[in-house]
C-alpha cells in the first residue's frame, strides 16, 4: 500500500514496523512516550505498545545511552532518541568508548545492535545546541557505523534496516526535512542496502555529492542548472560510515567534475574527506578540483541569520560555475 507521507511520519511508520516485527526492540528517551517526542516522530507509539517498550526516560543522555549497552548486552535491541543534535554530547563518552568498542573489547562474543536517531542539522529556526551538524565526529569513531535519510522511502526503509542490524548505529534524520513529502510504499521490503549510496538525478556535466537535508538542495540546483542548459548528476550518499564512492566514482569519471555539499562546517568535514578520495581514485578524470559547500567554520548562528549560514541553492551553483572555470 503506497502513501503520500511527510518524513517524520514515515519514521513513525517505520518504527512501528520494527516494534510489531521483534518484541525485543524498545524505545527510550525524552518525552518519546506520552507527548510522542518534541516531532511527533513516535506519537501513538507508547499508547499501543506500552510503556515497557516505549520508554520515557529522564533528561539524561548519558544514561539512555548507557542504559541502552545494558539492554543489548542482555539481547535487546533499544532504539535511543536524542531530542536534539546538540544534546548528545553529554553522551558522547558513552558512545564512543562503550558503544562503538564493545563488539572489539569482547573479540566479537557481544553485539550492541543500538540505534541512536539524532535529529540534526538547521533550517528551523531554533536556539543554541538545537542546531548541529556532529556527524563527523561519530563517522570518525570506527566500531560505529552512520547513516542518515534524506525522503520519506529512505527513512521508513532505513530506519527498519538499521533496527535489525547487529552494529551499533548513528541514525541521523535531517529535521528541516520533517514534513516534507513523498511516496513511501509501507507494504513492500526494503529493496536498496542500508550501507549504499544513490543516484538520485542522472546527468553528464558535473556530479553533486549531498546527504542528509542537503540532497533537496542539491536537486533544486540541478533543476535550476537545467533550466540554463547544464546538466548535473546527483548522488545521495546516505551512509556516512562507511562511505560508499563506487556510484560517485563512476559518476566523476564521466563527468569530470565534483562538488561536495553538507551543512556542517568545511573543516575536517566529510565533504574534505570525500574530497580526497574522489582526487586519488580519479584523478586523471577530473577537470577541475574537487569543490565543497558547506557551511562556515562558525557555530550555527542566531535564527536571524541562520539562512546566511546554511548553503543554498546559489552557493551550489556558484561551485558549479566556479568547476567550469578551471
């Protein structure tokens, strides 16, 4: 049965999927039981599955996220909401030396199948540590892997994928993207690998690497390419670690040009990191130097002027531009 649905619901779908699918999936976090947490993103989710699987917990990231080791350890497999991007770094210790090593530590006899959902990035307006772009840090972490949605199929799919797998994973949902809408088949298996990346729009100009809240912005700068006669190619990354270049390889051989689009600041960002290696597994195909956009080496600013920060459609373009110069 296909829907038209926003993100956040296809989320919600999703979730409901797996709690129906394995009685040993739990949800923990602030306010995701009884308000439905602060997106709605789990609203009627408690109500139906009860509030021994549908968990609130104390304002307390740290302990989510370590009460969350206990619980996988013991064979379930939590699924943790942080509320906002800037509120996991009180449970940063917790991730990184416990969840991203137990599997190592143990010589692989204990699997931590963790999702940890941070609802990330701009473009709502918000106040301070409601507003990040962290995940560099997470895809820097091996023992981790980090994947994040950008449409209402992926994320009713991914979410369902990542659920199931063994490895603890950083679940990343681009919260400007929330109500944003598309069809989502709810009926039909997940038909596309979680750890892949995707060509969203096929072209032969220049390649667009985005991810996340920033691939909408990509395709509206191809469509506006289009419009003055260049044709761009789109990819959707979709998995941040591991990454998955063989579709962006093979895009960039063709079209000889790259650009790099994220939110988070350009400095030791996935977007240098990418960087580097579309330039050593393509070099004598490129015309030009890798490009990136991003947003400034800065903390997200004040909502007033937080569309100055975030890049757009006209930044896109203008690296586009800048590619055909060289």
């Amino acid at each position: 049965m296909s829907e038209t649905i926003t993100l956040g619901k296809a989320l919600n779908h999703g979730l409901r999927r797996a709690l129906e699918n394995d009685p040993k999936v739990v949800i923990m976090g602030e306010d995701v039981g009884k308000l439905g947490g602060v997106f709605r993103i789990t609203d009627g989710l408690q109500k139906d599955f009860g509030d021994d699987r549908v968990i609130d917990t104390p304002l307390a990231e740290a302990g989510i996220i370590g009460t969350a080791v206990g619980l996988a350890i013991r064979g379930y497999r939590p699924v943790c909401e942080i509320q906002f991007d800037g509120f996991v770094f009180p449970a940063y210790n917790q991730i990184v030396a416990q969840v991203a090593k137990m599997y190592y530590r143990s010589r692989g006899n204990v699997t931590l199948p963790i999702v940890i959902r941070i609802p990330y990035g701009g473009g709502i307006g918000a106040v301070e540590h409601h507003s990040e772009s962290p995940e560099a840090y997470f895809a820097h972490t091996p023992g981790l892997k980090v994947v994040t949605c950008s449409n209402p199929a992926d994320a009713y799919a991914m979410i369902q994928q990542a659920i199931t797998s063994d490895d603890p994973i950083v679940f990343f949902e681009p919260k400007r993207r929330y109500w944003e809408k598309g069809v989502v088949d709810l009926d039909a298996p997940a038909s596309f690998p979680l750890h892949a990346s995707r060509v969203v729009r096929e072209g032969t100009d220049a390649t667009v690497i985005a991810y996340g809240p920033m691939v909408r912005t990509a395709l509206d700068a191809a469509q506006a390419a289009a419009d003055d006669g260049r044709n761009l190619e789109v990819i959707d990354l979709r998995t941040l670690s591991p990454l998955d270049l063989g579709p962006v390889y093979e895009s960039v051989r063709r079209t000889g040009r790259a650009v790099v689009v994220h939110e988070a600041p350009g400095n030791l960002g996935l977007g240098a990191e990418i960087a580097a290696r579309i330039t050593e597994e393509c070099f004598y195909s490129l015309e030009a130097p890798v490009l990136r956009v991003t947003g400034f080496d800065v903390p997200y600013p004040a909502a007033r002027v937080e569309e100055e920060y975030l890049p757009d459609l006209d930044r896109v373009l203008d690296a586009v531009d800048r590619s055909f110069g060289w």
